[in-house]
C-alpha cells in the first residue's frame, strides 16, 4: 500500500519564490518537500510546522542579504523618496487649492488644526478632487515660501559640513538627511499644538513643515545615493 502524498504550505512555498533566487529555490524547495514527505507519514501537523520553520528562517537569511546589500537599498532610496516628493506636491496642492473639507471625514479638520496635513491622503475626498486641484495650478508660486527656504539652506549646510568628516557614511548620511527632512514638519505639528492659535495662522506653520519636507527629499536621496555607490564600487 502507497503512502499518501501531501502538498507543504502552499503560502510557506510562495513566500521562498518571493525571495529566494531561482537557482537556490529549486534545489532547496526539492529537499524540503521530500523530508516534509517523510515527516507528515508520522505527524501532519509537526510536518507543517517544521516546514514553515525552515522556509520562514531561509527566506529571512536571504531577506537580510537582499536587504542589506546596496543595490537593493540604492533602488528602495529612490522609489522612496519619489513617491514621498509626489504626495507633498499633491498635498502641497491641495492646500493651496482646495477651499473646503465636504465630505471629508468629520474627524479630519480638527486634525487638520492641529497641524496633522498628511492625514488628508487617507481621506478618500482627497484622491477623488485633487485632479481637478491640480487642473487650477496656475504657476509655482505656491511652491515657494521663504522661511522654507531658508530652513532648507540651513539643513543643507548641516549636511555639508558633516559630509567632510571622513568616517560620514551612508548610513549616517541618510540617518541625518531624512531626520532633518522631517524636523520642520514634526516641528510645526509640535508649535501648533503647543500654541493657541487662529484658523489663518495656522496654514503658514504647515506650508513651512511641507515645504521644507518637499525641498530636502529629492536632493537628500541624491545624497544618500552617491555614498551608496561609492560603497557599491
């Protein structure tokens, strides 16, 4: 009489395909399955579960080289990024040209007053009008303010003067970039909510953080970029 044949973890399987090279997984994903065949003959369940623990713990050795190695982190420094400079353009749009929050959620503008602009992309009101948002743009002006200027004038020598140490790595290059990226949007959510102020005063503190987000993250990830491929090289 045959043994029954069994199938290992269909999703455990999908997860290997998703990370492993070709090469490793068809050699690998071969001894798997026979020892799963030997192993579910005794226990089905114990066969399962040993099947997920060797697919799960060979996948991550192979997640953390993929991770770490940085061709994949030049490729996730650039599509980051990117997307981060399209949702600021749009958000940047939207408060410049949208004049009023109906059919927003009523959560959302107490939110708003609190300086908390990026919720907006949650916001399905958001994604249906802000074609026509962008339709209204009638120049660039409304992509420049000032004091976000000069912050990111600021920032940027920060990074310059950090960029000629000898031991200011990638890593350290990004660490600093983006965290000074964000310190003018975290840091008018932080004065908005520590202060009393009026509906009017409070745009001026969000166009600063956005602003000087929008500037920095495009060049930031220029930055990061070409420490990466000197690592690389």
């Amino acid at each position: 009489m045959s043994k029954e044949v069994y199938s290992p973890p269909v999703v455990a399987i999908s997860i290997m395909k998703l990370i492993l090279p070709k090469r490793v997984l068809i050699t690998l994903l071969g001894d798997l399955t026979e020892e799963f065949q030997f192993r579910v003959q005794q226990d089905a369940a114990k066969a399962k579960l040993w099947f997920w623990q060797q697919s799960l713990t060979t996948s991550f050795i192979y997640f953390n080289e993929i991770f770490n190695s940085p061709a994949f982190v030049k490729k996730l420094n650039v599509i980051v990024p990117l997307l981060l400079f399209v949702i600021a353009f749009l958000l940047l749009t939207w408060l410049s040209y949208a004049y009023s929050v109906k059919g927003y959620s009523s959560e959302f503008w107490p939110r708003l007053l609190a300086g908390y602009a990026h919720l907006a992309i949650l916001e399905p009101a958001f994604w249906l009008n802000i074609y026509s948002q962008i339709k209204a743009i009638d120049g660039v002006g409304f992509l420049f303010y000032p004091p976000a200027v000069l912050s990111t004038l600021g920032n940027f020598t920060i990074l310059f003067l950090l960029n000629k140490g000898p031991n200011f790595t990638a890593l350290k290059m990004a660490c600093w970039g983006y965290s000074l990226m964000l310190l003018p949007y975290v840091g008018s959510i932080i004065y908005i909510g520590s202060h009393t102020l009026a509906d009017k005063q409070i745009g001026p503190f969000i166009m600063f953080g956005l602003l000087s987000f929008f500037y920095m993250v495009l060049p930031v990830s220029y930055l990061v970029h070409r420490k990466l491929k000197k690592v690389q090289t």
